[in-house]
C-alpha cells in the first residue's frame, strides 16, 4: 500500500514528464486529460515548471467526486510503474501501431461481448444482463473483450491457432518473463486476434474474481468510462496496457450508441437513394414504405423510466437453437427507423451523465434492446436492395471508375483486359454472380463497418499468373472498384476464375470465360453461404484450394494463401489421386482376417503412404509454406476431380517391408519419436497421414443444380446456432446388409428405429424430429438410385422432405454404402445432394464399401459423436478423432472418410 510520500512522489514525477497543454488543461481544471504523451523528465528537455497547483490536482483520485482523471501514454513500459502510483493517474498506456495487414478495426457491441477459452471462467461468467459471454474454442465469433488466463506467449500461441477476432486481449499471468518476449508475444496476439488493445496481469486472481472484475469493466464502460480507465479500475494499478491511442475512446457506452446512430442514419440515406428490380414487372421502384407505428416519446433530458419499463435483456437478445428459423425480421419503415436512431443519441447523452448505479443499469438495458431493434429495421432494408459480385471488362486506358456508356458491351480485347470487379446494387450493363448477402460478408453484425476482401483473377486457359486486389465493401451501397488485369491471346477460347476471399476462405467464385474479340460470360458460379452467415464467425483458413475445369477439357487448380496465389495443371495430380483411390479400394475390399488383415493392411499403409508422400512433394514444389497449412479448404467446381489432402504424408515414402509404428500400434501419442530419425523410412505411421490431425473442409458443386449454374451451402453455423445435437438417430440399409450388422449398428446408435425402405424413412422423419441420419443404401450409379430394405430412390427425387421430414432440424448425416462416393468425376457422390436439402454434415467415403465395413464403420462413428464425456468439438477435429479411433481398431477403409459440410460446425 502506498504512503503519502510515495504519491506525492509519483505526482512530482507525473507532473515532470507531462506535456505542457495536458499541465494547462489540468490547471484549468479539465475533467478529463488525455491520452497524453508523457515523457521521461531529461535536464536537456525540460518540461516546464512544476506548479503547487499541479501537484495538489494530481494528488486528488480520479474517481473522488471533485477528482479529474488523467491518462498517459508511456513510450517505455519500465516508466508505467511509479506512475501509476499518482492518484489521479486512471491509467497508463504503452502506444502502438496497428500491423498493415492485420483486419479492419470494429466498432464495440453493446451488450460487450466477452469470449472466454477455459471451462472455469465460462462457468463463472453465466449470467448478466449486460455482458454476452461466448467460449472461442467452439464459438469463434468476433467478441470485445477476450480474456485468456494464459500468460502472453501462450495467449498468442491459442490466437495463432484458433484465430478468434476481438478488439481487446486480456492476458492473466502469474510469472514476469523476459520483457522483449512478452512484447513480441503481445504483438503477434494483436496481429492474430486484430485487437486494437492487450492487457496484461500479473497475478492468477480465482476464476470467480475473474469474473467479477469483467463485470466490473462492463459496468465502466457502462458509466461512460474508456477501455483503459475501466480495465485498470476493474484490474488494479498493476496492469499493463498496450493499445493504439486512437480506438481507446470507442468502447464506452454514450461512444458507442452514438455511433451506431450516426452508422444508421448514413445507411438509411444510402437505402433511400437505392431503387430494386420489380419482380412483376421489371419497373424499378423504391423501397416499400409501410405507416409507421406510433413511437414512444424519449423521456425529458434529465429523467429516466424506471428499470421496470424495460423488459429483460436477456430474452430479448436470445437467438433460437439450431434448427430453429431465426426470428422474422420487421419490415422495413423508415419512420420507426429513424425514431430509433434518435432514440439511441438520447440515450448516449443519458449514458454520458453521472447517476446512480441502478439508473445506469437501466439505461444499459435498454439501449442494447433499442439497438436490436434498429439493426432488425436496417437488415429489413438491405433485403430491399440486393447487391451482387459483377464485373465490367474494358480496356485498361478506361479510368477505372467510369460509366459505361449506352450499348456497352464487355469484349474480350487480345492483349491486356481490365477486369473492374465491385460489389453494389445491380448495373445494366456489368457482368454479375448472383445476390451477394450482407450477411455472408459480416454484415450481419451491426458492429462490422466494412468488409476487407480479396479478389483474385486466376487465368485458367491458357495457364497465367494469377493477381488480386483488395475490395473495400462498405456496409450498404456500392464498394469501390477492383481493377485486375487479365492478358488474353490473340485468338481462341479463353477462361479464368474470380475468387472472393476473405482469411483465405472462399466467399463466392465464378468462372469468366469467352472467345478473344468476343464477349466475355460469367458462370459456373459458386456461392458458398447462406443468408445468416457472418465472416467474422467464421474461423480462417491457413489455404484455400479451387478445383476448376476447363475447356480444353482439363482440369486447374487454383490455391491461394495469404496473398499469393498459384494455377496449375491438375494432370500430375489426377493420376496420384488414381493410385490412392486404387490403393483405398483395395482397403475397402478386405476379407481377410487375423494375422493375414494385418499384414495386408500394412502393405495397404505403405502403399499409400508411398503414393501419398508423391503428392505432398509434388503440392510443396510450388506451394510456399505448404506444411505449415493445418485448415484448408477445398472448393470443387462441378466436374473437377478429386484431391486427397487427407492421404497427404509428410515423411519419406517408407519402404516395401517398413513395420507399423510400434506407438500407433499401443495406442500412444505419435510425433517424432515414432521414427529413427528424420530420414527413417523402415517404419510407417498412420498418424502421419494429414487426414488424422488437419482441418479439411470440403465443398463442392453439384453436376446437377437446378439452377445449372450454382451451389448455395443450405446451411452454416453462426456464433450462437454452431452446436448440432446426435441425440435421435434414425437408420436405414440396403437388404444386402447383414441383418445383424444392422442390428449391431442400430444397437450402437441407441437402439435407434430402422426404415424398412423410403416411404417409412420420411414417415419416421415427420413423426420425429431427428438429429442424427444413417443411411447404409446399396447405389446403382448407372441408374442414378438408392436402395435400402428393397425399395429405391432417384437421386433426382431427394428433396428436403428424406432430410428433415418437414421438421425445425439440421441433421447430421452418415452415407456408408457401395458407391456412395460416386465416381472419379463426381468424388462426393451422393453427399451434395443430401446436403443442399437440409443436412449440416454429411459423413461419406471417397470409395465403395463392402456392407459390413458400412456397418462397422457407422458402429465406429457413432461411438465417436454419441460418446457420453465428449464435449462439442468442431467438425474438423471431430473427423480426425473419428479416422484415429477407426484406423486403430483396424477400420483402415476408415482412411477413405470425408465429411462435406462447414468445418465450424461443433457436434
């Protein structure tokens, strides 16, 4: 505990260091100075003269009632110590610069989110009206504050890994450490994280006092307070903050709802110069204005409601579960809108005012269901003007940003092609894709201003480089112009794909192709959302593969990471992928048993190990930093063939008679000490293999869409509706299935119902809302249908109705069966068709299975998502537990499993 003496020491030092106009507006009696840059007192540079008047100011604290609050920027982290000490210090920052590549910054919500990652903390934060508490380990949506009980290098290490975005880091730390790596640890965990502000303490306060010190800083900010000023409130003089000066006045509450008042009013002016498409007849007409409702009054300045008035937050705010259709959004009146948006100013004013804590509360409250309200109205208009990806192909001496006149037409030019790519309402004249919703891009969240995306050009025929751009798209209206410049040859059939990305994940690609002197078309769009998604919920991806045809007849690939995009051939790799695919039928055939299947499932290992070790030399050839993607994404535009990322091996090859790994064998952890050395190529390790620990998600076209044109995911996790439940399984198999392996697999699941063919399938699925689907069906590949119990069903006939029977569910779906994986030219089978009719998942092989490896493989994958003490994991990780546990037990056909469907989703 400081003694008089110690702060009035640390007064004379404040009073030192501090600029003279900060020193002037305290002596003229400011209620609040800085952030001000304080500097180190030197002989050379002296500040000033120090005042009585001064000193006295600075001795009052901060939060006495005749106090004024004073906060510093310190360049030097050893100074904040003594500085603190000074009683009218309320906080001390160390300034820094945001990283060029690091994402946007975000506006803060209201209610604050706070993100947790351990089970402790997220217990004792349950409740509470004004804080809205979210695990990052399965719930990786944008937060406010995360707050990790990790010192800072391990912090950054979960960031790196686990990529949740949020404004403010908060690190609890017990040991100091050295500084210069506590400072470069704290700087890669703003970078992974975009945070505008780290904090760290130096203590391991109880879970439970964790948690009351986060309310005690929502409660600051709640009052008026910023960022910094609430933490070390709430946190102790002992913290250390690190932060860009500019984004520390942006968190507390008057900031932030004024704000997002001033967000909605320039969004209502941009949807009232929007026009939309008639749907009846082509006319374009305004927006519908319906009469508004009549608003309630704001109180007069100086006098609230009672708490009472305002109905609780927290069923306000709540979203329904998954399955459930979110609420139905209001129509759009621009009169409630506007009176909302008022409405939000007064109560920034009410905010910014000194009251009792009770009164504060009730403010808080109801700004955060006012708010609601207003961001339903604005998501109500953006329904009203759809915008859409489009292009414009002209030539290069064009300006960039000119308007196409009368009867222009987007000719493919031999030589150099600008390509201006933008997002905006429709033009006449622009090339587009289909309806580009404000939610696939972030917009969903009030809190996101504008979307940071990447485009890129890959010539596809001839083979070209590939270039990018970023594109700026605000929250409403036209974005800015991308050019890219695509360079054609003189004559022929030319062809190249636009990607938008964002954290190299894909958000829609199309393909743009024509005939040079020709026109240029935009097709084969692939649009891979739907319309609740938010970016910001999304985990990235460390690379992103687009699977493309072409042409001539051949297929590209196209793998962009981090900026720097390749295209090649897929010839190479097609004829790997048929060895593996051979080698994995030959897994999927096997008969034998005892010593015989082991020995044969060794060869198989190794073989395809071999081959597999082939394709990840040929992939490291030309992809940078290949081995360091642990997500990837594969996005496979309808005839593209197969890319087996998951038999990737990252060793050498081993040789024909190499032993099975002695560890994988007893069950224990794999790593480096499974081999001799790095060049040991006498033993094979299943562990190795990239489909046993990397995240792959895979996507993919359907050949046979409706549409002709484009695949729109029917389902994706948001940040409350990620969790999908495997309580209630119903089963189905072919009649070449063993009955007792059909027993055997319903007695693993439950004792789960089984549908003695379609017609009883979809009755039990009306009857019953069910979670979780296992399908073991005979397929005639040939004829395009399915066979369970006897009965067959066209693939074309599989609408919504075999997947959810017309209930509120997104099930998981388990398709084991021969020839469920389709063919070489459509590796995912049957799965696409079940998953653009309603299911979230869908577990399926890349090759035919015998019927008992289907059954025993569905036994092994039930034991694996219905296991009482598992807690929800994302899917990614979920399929790699499930392969381990499978290849163990000596499933090895368990190699050839996938799911398709988002790797965000948990089970």
């Amino acid at each position: 505990m400081s003694t008089a003496a110690d702060r009035r020491a640390a007064a004379a030092l404040v009073a030192a260091g501090l600029d003279a106009a900060a020193a002037a507006a305290l002596e003229a009696g400011a209620r609040s100075v800085g952030p001000a840059v304080w500097t180190p007192p030197s002989p050379a540079a002296p500040q000033g003269p120090i005042t009585d008047d001064l000193i006295t100011r600075l001795l009052v604290s901060w939060d006495a009632p005749d106090g004024q609050v004073v906060r510093l920027l310190v360049a030097d982290p050893v100074d904040a110590g003594g500085l603190a000490a000074c009683p009218a210090v309320a906080s001390v920052v160390r300034p820094t610069q945001r990283a060029a590549d690091a994402l946007h910054r975000r506006s803060w919500s209201w209610p604050t989110r706070v993100g947790v990652a351990d089970d402790d903390l997220r217990a004792a934060l349950v409740g509470g009206a004004l804080l809205d508490m979210s695990d990052v380990r399965s719930e990786p949506g944008a937060v406010d504050v995360l707050v990790l009980r990790a010192t800072p290098a391990d912090a950054a290490a979960f960031a790196t890994a686990n990529r949740p975005v949020a404004n403010a880091v908060v690190c609890i730390e017990e040991t100091e450490g050295d500084p210069t790596a506590r400072e470069a640890a704290l700087a890669a965990l703003r970078l992974a994280t975009a945070a505008v502000l780290t904090a760290v303490i130096p203590e391991t306060p109880a879970p439970s006092d964790v948690a009351a010190q986060l309310s005690a800083v929502v409660a600051g900010l709640a009052r008026g307070r910023p960022i910094d000023v609430a933490l070390t409130a709430a946190f102790g003089r002992g913290i250390r903050i690190e932060a860009e000066p500019a984004a520390l006045d942006e968190a507390e509450l008057p900031v932030v709802l004024g704000a997002r008042a001033r967000q909605a009013r320039h969004d209502l002016r941009v949807f009232a110069r929007a026009a939309r498409p008639s749907p009846e007849a082509g006319a374009i007409v305004p927006p519908p204005v319906v009469a508004p409702p009549m608003p309630v009054p704001p109180p007069p300045v100086g006098v609230e409601p009672p708490a009472a008035v305002e109905p609780p937050l927290g069923a306000d705010l709540a979203e329904p579960p998954v399955g459930a259709e979110p609420p139905a959004a209001d129509a759009f009146d621009p009169a409630a809108a506007v009176a909302m948006a008022d409405r939000l100013d007064d109560l920034a004013v009410f905010a910014a005012e000194p009251a009792e804590p009770a009164l504060v509360d009730s403010r808080a409250v109801g700004a955060a269901r006012v708010r609601r309200r207003l961001d339903a109205q604005i998501a109500a208009a953006a329904a009203d003007v759809p915008r859409l990806l489009q292009a414009y192909v002209r030539d290069p001496e064009t300006p960039v940003d000119a308007v196409p006149a009368a009867g222009f037409a987007n000719v493919l030019r031999p030589g150099p092609n600008a390509v201006d790519v933008f997002v905006g309402p429709e033009e006449v004249a622009a090339l587009h894709g289909r309806e580009t919703p404000d939610e696939a891009m972030g917009f969903g969240d009030p809190a996101v201003a504008s979307a940071r995306l990447t485009v890129v050009l890959a010539p596809l025929v001839p083979i070209g480089e590939a270039v990018q751009a970023e594109l700026v798209v605000p929250r409403v209206g036209r974005s800015a112009t991308a050019r890219l410049t695509w360079t054609i040859p003189d004559h022929g059939v030319v062809q190249a794909r636009l990607v938008l990305l964002h954290r190299n994940r894909v958000i829609q690609t199309a393909r743009l192709t024509g005939k040079a002197g020709g026109t240029a078309e935009l097709a084969d769009r692939i649009i891979l959302w739907e319309k609740t998604a938010r970016l910001d919920d999304r985990r990235p991806f460390d690379r992103t593969f687009v699977l493309n045809p072409a042409v001539t007849g051949q297929s590209r690939l196209v793998s962009h990471a981090n900026g720097s995009t390749v295209i090649r051939s897929m010839d190479e790799i097609d004829a790997i992928a048929d060895r593996i695919r051979d080698q994995l039928a030959r897994a999927t055939q096997l008969t034998a048993r005892g010593k015989a299947a082991q020995e044969e499932t060794r060869r198989i290992l190794v073989q395809v190990a071999v081959h597999g070790h082939d394709l990840h030399d040929l992939l490291a050839d030309y992809l940078t930093r290949f081995d360091e993607a642990q997500r990837i994404q594969i996005v496979s535009a309808r005839s593209a063939r197969f890319l087996p990322l998951e038999l990737v091996y990252g060793r050498p090859a081993p040789q024909d008679d190499a032993v099975l790994c002695a560890n994988w064998v007893a069950g224990k952890e794999c790593g480096d000490g499974c081999f001799r050395g790095p060049d040991d190529i006498g033993v094979v390790c299943p562990a190795v293999f990239w489909g046993m620990s990397r995240v792959i998600e895979r996507q993919r076209a359907s050949l046979a869409d409706e549409d002709g044109d484009a695949f729109v995911v029917s389902v994706t996790p948001t940040r409350r509706r990620r969790r999908l439940q495997v309580r209630t399984a119903l089963l189905a198999a072919s009649s070449k299935v063993r009955p007792v392996d059909v027993g055997r697999t319903a007695a693993a699941l439950g004792d789960a119902p089984t549908a003695a063919g379609w017609d009883k399938w979809v009755s039990a699925l009306e009857a019953t809302p069910t979670d979780l689907l296992v399908l073991m069906p005979h397929t005639d590949p040939k004829a395009g249908t399915l066979e369970i119990s006897g009965s067959t069903l066209p693939t074309a006939r599989i609408e919504q109705t075999y997947v959810t029977g017309g209930q509120k569910v997104t099930p998981v779906m388990v398709l084991f069966g021969c020839d469920t994986a389709g063919s070489k030219d459509d590796p995912a089978g049957y799965a696409t068709r079940f998953l653009m009719k309603g299911a979230a998942v869908v577990f399926s092989t890349l090759t035919m299975l015998l019927g008992r490896h289907a059954a025993a493989m569905s036994q092994q994958l039930a034991a694996t998502l219905r296991a009482p003490d598992r807690a929800g994991a994302p899917l990614g990780a979920v399929v790699a537990a499930f392969r381990r546990d499978a290849v163990r037990a000596g499933l090895i056909s368990a190699l050839a499993v996938t799911a398709y469907g988002d790797a965000d989703w948990t089970v």
